[in-house]
C-alpha cells in the first residue's frame, strides 16, 4: 500500500522502548514588569508565584527565583550591578536573591499594609524604593537593612517610582493613580514638588539629563519637563495611549529612523502596536514602523504593554498583551528575535521545516506560532480570525495546513531564511472546521472536516507549490472544494490520508470510523466497534492497516481489506487523544486526556512504556522525519519534545553489565588470594547482599575467622558499614544465615560508639527489623540447647545402664 524504500524494507526493525523529555517550552512570562540585565544575555520575567531567568540568546530557561508555598510575585527590581534581585509579594514579604545561584539571602516584612506595586534602586544600588498600595513610599537601606523612610501623601496605588540618576540629590520621583508626579527630597523626607500635566495614569518617567525628564501617559501624550523651573518644557501629542517611551542614546545613528537633527527624540509603544520615533524639538512624529498587512484590521491584538532600550545589544525590547517579548533593531526598528511567554491551551502541533527545525503551534487563539527549535525564536501568524483548531504539514516540512472556527482552512509555505506566509485560503464549510490532513505523495491536495458533518477536498494548484511563483504571491489565493461529502450523523473529529494518497479515513462522534476513496470521496466501508466517539484514525505506513483511538480508552487495529478489528489496546483510564505510528508501523504512541503517553508493540499488544509529562490533555502529538523524536502538547500550556533513548539505555545496560562481569571476576579473584579487606569493599560497591553475605562466609572458614572478621569490618568506611548494616538485616531474616549476620552485628556493637551508631542512615529501621529475628533465633537456639542437653542426658543414661548389665554378668 505505502511506496516504501527497499533498503529501508530490508533494514531490521529497531522497537522502541522508552523517551526521554529533552526540551520544554512551557510559559514564563504571564504579565508585567521585565527586566534585563546589564549585559544583555539574561531576561527576568515574572509568572505567577516566581520570577524566571531566561538566556536571550536561546530562549532556554535557565531557573526560577521562587520559594516554597510563597504567593504572586507583585514587582521585582534588579540592582544596576547585577548582582542582587529584590522580589515582593502578596505576602507582603521582600527576597533578597543571588540569582546567579540561585539563592535566596534575606527575607523581610515590606511594613507597606498593602501589596508592592513597584520598586527601583538607586544608581549606586544601597538604596531601594518601594511604592505599595496603600499608598505609602518606603526607602530602604539595602547595607544595613533598615528603612529610612516612609513618605506618605501620594493618592491611590503607587504605580512608578525613579531615582534620580545623579545621587547627590537625594531626589525620588513617583507618580500614582492621581496623575501626578511627585519629587520627594531624601534629606527632608518632604515631597518638595508635583508636576501636573497629564489627565490619566503616567506609563514611564525617563531622565534626559540632570535637569530634563520624560513623562509618557495614558492620556495620549508626553511631557518634556524642566526639572530647575519644574515647569513642562514641550507637550507632545501621540495620539494613542502610551504605555512606555524611551529616550534614544544621543551617541549612534539613527538616520534610519528620521532623526536628522541634534536633540533629544524617543521611542513611544502603546495601542497601536508599533515603535514611533519623536522629536522633541518639533514635536513630530520622525518614523513610524510599517503595520503587518495581517495585522492591519486587527489593532487589539498588537497593544504593547512594555518598552525599553537593551545598551549591550543595541535593540529595542517591547511586549505585547499578548505576553510576546520582541527585540527590535535599534537602528532600524527591524525585529530580530521574538519570544513567546504565553502559550494558553496548546490545541495541536507538528515539526516544520526541511529538517524538522521548526515546530508550528495552534494555540487557543486565532494566531499560529512557529518556533524556531535552536534559538526559541517564534513567528506569530496572523490570518484567521477565531481559534485555529487543527493542522497537518506535507511531506517536504515547508507547506502546511491550518483550519479554524472561523469556517475557513489557510495554506502556509516557509520560504527562505525559514519566514512563513499565507499563500492561499478556503473557504465552503457551514461550521468550524476541526479536523485537516495533507496528502502524503505530492503537495496536490488537503481534506478537510467540519462541525457541520461534511468532508472537503480540495486541489492545491501548482502555483503555490513552485518556490519561484510562490514567493511572488502577495496575498493568499482562494480555493475551492473538488468534491463535497456528508460523512456522518455528529461532529468529525479527524480525518488522515493514506500514504498512496488513494484512500482517506475519518473518525466522528457518532462512534464510527470510515474509509473513503479519494478521488470521488466515495464510501468504501466503516468500522464500527468503539463504544464512545472517536478523536483519532490514522494510517500505517507499511501495512493495509487503519489504526483509531477513542473516548472509550481503547486504541483499535481495522483490516482495510474487510473492516474487520484485529487488535484491541486497553490501558488508558480516559479517553485517547491521538495516535501515531512510530518504529516504521511496528509501535504505536498514544496520548490521552489524562497527561499520560503510552508506547505500544503491536505484534504483542503490550504498552512497553507510560511517559508522565504533561498534567492536562494530550491534543498533540507528533514524530519527526527520522523517527527519533516526538512533540507533544497539552492543555497545561505546555510542550515536550520527546528523544528516543532506547539505543542510548541499551549502551549503558550493557557497559554496566560488562563492568559487573568483570568486578565479578576481581571479587572471585581477591577471594582467591585472601585479600578479603578489598573484596569486602568490592562487593559492598556491587551493592548485592548475597556476594557480600559469601565474601563473610569465605572469610569465617578461615582458622581464627572470627577475628579476621573483625579486622576487616572495622577498617571500613562509614558509607560501607552503614550498607553493610542494612545487608545483614536481610541476611538476618533466614535461620541459615543469622549466624554471620549476628558475627558482623556484634563487631559493630564492640567496635561503635552508641553515639556514632545513632549518626548511620536507617539505622532506626535496622534495630526494628533485626530485634524480632534475633530474639525468635535466641529462642530458637534455647531450644536447641534444651533438646541437646535432653540428649545428652538420655545417652548418658543409657551407657550407664549398660555399664551395670556388663558389671552383673562379669559377677
């Protein structure tokens, strides 16, 4: 049925037996403040109850600055040098961390009666500010960790607090939820100013220079003020609402971005999703960067929450309200990198690209992401307008399909530098479209499968899978359906393709599986057997097999030639997601509802391995070209890549066995030339109690046995007389063997100090394991002595009454 290579054919089949999670891309970033540090390679972000670090170069999370049952992270600051990391929480307590280690080194009430809402130290980094809730402002000397001020007068939450960057004021600025900005003098203790000027909440305060300061609002303005007369200088309108502006350096070129001119220019980011560039002598608007044709009509979802100037890489870093951190050219506004900090319910995902360089995500959103696996660089699709439920990719990894609620499917094509566009649409179905498969051949056509019971074909034209006449489309091409089918009574929740592209199956709700021709999309059979709805069918690639996993927990094998089921997998508590063939048809992977994926060889219907790598539903799952790795994702947010680590565990089982075989040998060696010290250490290494149990035998049949015994025990480490300790409780449990158990116990009690003793691991379990055995054996041994003295008694009895009847017959 598939067109198989015959040196593939010919190749022994290599089955499965474990994986291993590599990789995880899970969220890190759920809202507010990030920070970088000075150099540029590390990214703080806060999610929830912890702060991550994040290596911006890779996107990899280094570690969390969390503690234990600790609540929501409120604000964060890191010091100017690096070093230190102070966190609040809705505890009301501040950490002080190490990061780098990470560690925490201090904890302290935050006295504020109300959460934290932001912090900021001063430029020589002994001086912390904390603006909280209750509308109070503390200062904190971070040396010798008292607070040296508490400033009241502010109205609402505290939202902004600065420093002054030139220290020798002894100047603070804040802003609250009245609109104003406060300068508070340390010295005094006072607020010696309030700059009026904006009518809704400042987003930032930036200093020009010692006596020049940048205000941003949300009130679609920014103020330049004099901070000798603190007077506004220049109100600049910007005409959306501003939630960052920042200063460009007056060091570089900037050219690119309209600034011709000497003076000062910043950068806004706001509602409207892009970078502007103002001068402040004009008041006019130098550059604007270009909106994204996809993104035009929809304004909502490019909002900018974040902005700042990264020094050490000469980028502009923003975020979305999407929780998307980009870094931007600072000379040319152009994005170079883009993480995505949020995922939310991860609905399906597959590898992209020539080599599987690339995953594609379907997110609980309408946008697509495409993450770039090396550096955790992600493209965010923008097309369909609702959440995109399903996608497929072709063969070659640089064509893929999507299909969503919004009635339609989209074709996407990676063209060079791995840059992903629409390149044509479908549009037919009456309902959201929850199911899509490509054909496995050619790039000549996709299926589709609707809500509305119907299944689509649709013809790919040649034009999109040319590369030259792709890349000279400049919007996606409309498609029509070839052929249209009612294919069941209830929702179709997959759909596959055969790999000869001449047969397709689909799975519904209505418990049924069907097969289908291709080219007329006529019926050709059903299989009927699952006791709940189907979610998954696929076909192997080497057999005439259809393989489905259903609600009912059971995975089903169908013969395509009489529908008949041949095979029944049962193991799954709940319902089974998906299915993938692995190991060239010879296994099966699963994954269901409950987190769990399990390995399956099908010629013994065993499951050979449960993974637990996810704690919500499995929606995807996917395996790579090479057959080595698989990609799952899960309602949790989450998604695993998966290695296969059978040849690797098999390596290593069979060097531990080699090693076994050959300290074995040294044992029987050692024991041969009476070395018995360092065969007992040996066997104490090989960690069986039996061999050690031997070697104590073999050294007790010596002449003074007892005492070499002795000798040598005492010689040990402490590490192996605590195992030690823990093997002659075993050996103790068997009458045969309790008498080298109680030999070695007895060196113990004589040679250690009850004290030490009470130091070893286990050594409560030990005693209360070994008292019962020694005192049954004592009683034991009573009885023996008992018999024998009876014995004894009885044979001295008899001579004794011999001895007479020879004494008689003499007289």
């Amino acid at each position: 049925m598939a067109d198989t290579d015959p040196a593939a054919a010919a190749a022994p089949v290599r089955f499965k037996s474990n994986y291993s999670v590599t990789r995880k891309i899970e969220p890190f970033y759920k809202g507010g403040r990030i920070q970088i540090s000075r150099d540029g390679k590390f990214m703080f972000c806060p999610c929830g109850s912890k702060v991550n670090v994040i290596d911006v170069e890779t996107g990899a999370l280094l570690h969390s600055l969390q503690q234990d049952e600790e609540e929501d992270v409120t604000a964060f600051v890191l010091s100017p040098d690096d070093e230190v990391l102070v966190t609040g929480s809705r505890a009301l307590l501040l950490r002080r961390w190490r990061w780098r280690e990470p560690r925490c080194e201090r904890s302290w009430r935050a006295v504020h009666t109300a959460p934290v809402a932001t912090m900021a130290f001063d430029p020589t980094a002994t001086l912390l500010a904390t603006g909280g809730c209750d509308s109070t402002i503390k200062v904190w000397d971070m040396i010798k960790h008292y607070c040296t001020h508490n400033l009241k007068g502010s109205s609402g939450v505290v939202h902004l607090v600065e420093f002054h960057p030139d220290i020798s004021r002894l100047q603070l600025f804040s802003s609250s939820i009245d609109y104003k900005i406060r300068i508070w003098d340390l010295s005094s203790s006072k607020c010696v100013a309030v700059l009026e000027g904006h009518f809704s909440a400042v987003t930032s305060l930036a200093f020009a220079d010692g006596n020049s300061l940048l205000s941003s609002g949300r009130d679609k303005i920014c103020m330049v003020w004099d901070l000798e007369s603190r007077q506004s200088k220049r109100t600049v309108p910007v005409y959306e609402t501003v939630e960052a502006a920042v200063l460009l350096p007056k060091e570089g070129d900037f050219s690119q971005l309209g600034v011709k001119k000497q003076g000062l220019h910043f950068v806004t980011a706001g509602s409207k999703g892009i970078l502007r560039v103002w001068e402040v002598a004009t008041g006019a608007c130098v550059h604007s960067q270009a909106v994204p044709f996809a993104l035009r009509e929809e304004p909502s979802e490019r909002s900018l929450s974040q902005c700042q100037f990264v020094p050490a890489r000469n980028e502009i870093l923003t975020v979305s309200m999407e929780h998307n951190i980009l870094f931007y050219d600072a000379q040319s506004l152009q994005l170079r990198k883009q993480l995505a900090g949020y995922n939310e319910e991860v609905l399906d995902v597959k590898f992209l690209g020539p080599g599987d360089s690339h995953i594609v995500v379907a997110t609980n959103s309408p946008q697509l992401k495409v993450f770039e696996l090396a550096t955790s660089h992600c493209q965010i699709l923008y097309g369909h307008t609702e959440t995109i439920l399903a996608l497929d990719v072709f063969r070659k990894g640089l064509m893929f399909v999507t299909c969503a609620k919004d009635r339609s499917m989209r074709v996407w094509r990676m063209g060079r530098a791995g840059r992903v566009t629409c390149v044509a649409q479908g549009l037919g179905h009456a309902h959201g479209v929850g199911a899509v498969a490509c054909s496995r051949l050619k790039e000549s056509f996709v299926v589709t499968s609707s809500q509305d019971c119907t299944i689509k074909i649709w013809n790919i034209p040649e034009s999109l899978t040319s590369k030259a006449k792709a890349a000279l489309i400049s919007s996606p091409e409309p498609l029509h359906a070839r052929v249209t089918e009612r294919g069941h009574d209830k929702d179709i929740n997959s759909v596959a393709v055969s790999p000869n592209d001449k047969l397709l199956a689909t799975g519904s709700q209505d418990r049924l599986a069907k097969l289908w021709s291709c080219s007329d999309c006529s019926l050709l059979g059903v299989f009927s057997g699952h006791k709940r709805g189907i979610w998954c069918v696929q076909f192997s690639p080497v057999d005439q097999v259809l393989a489905t996993s259903s609600a009912d927990g059971t995975l089903k094998l169908w013969g395509l030639r009489d529908f008949s089921c041949l095979k029944t997998f049962e193991g799954h508590d709940a319902s089974v997601l998906k299915i993938i063939f692995v190991s060239r048809g010879a296994q099966l992977l699963s994954s269901g509802s409950d987190g769990l994926l399990k390995l399956w060889t099908i010629k013994t219907n065993e499951c050979v391995k449960t993974l637990d790598g996810h704690e919500d539903k499995i929606w995807g799952l996917h395996s790579n070209k090479k057959d080595d790795m698989v990609v799952t994702a899960s309602s949790d947010s989450c998604i695993t890549l998966w290695q296969d680590v059978t040849e690797i565990e098999e390596k290593e089982a069979q060097a531990k066995q080699e090693e076994q075989i050959m300290k074995e040998q040294e044992l029987s060696n050692l024991l041969h030339e009476k070395r018995y010290l360092k065969a007992l250490g040996l066997a104490i290494s090989l960690d069986r109690p039996h061999t050690v149990l031997t070697v104590v035998k073999a050294i007790l049949r010596e002449p003074e046995g007892r005492r070499h015994l002795e000798e040598n025990i005492v010689r040990l480490r402490k590490d192996q007389k605590e195992a030690v300790l823990a093997f002659l409780v075993t050996w103790n449990t068997n009458s045969r063997n309790c008498h080298e158990a109680q030999a070695v116990m007895e060196t113990l009690l004589r040679h250690e100090a009850p004290d030490t003793l009470l130091q070893f691991s286990g050594i409560k379990s030990a005693v209360e394991s070994l008292l019962p055995y020694t005192e049954r054996h004592f009683q034991r041994l009573s009885r023996l002595l008992q018999a024998s003295t009876f014995i004894e008694f009885m044979w001295h009895n008899m001579r004794l009454a011999d001895v007479a009847q020879q004494d008689q017959g003499t007289l």
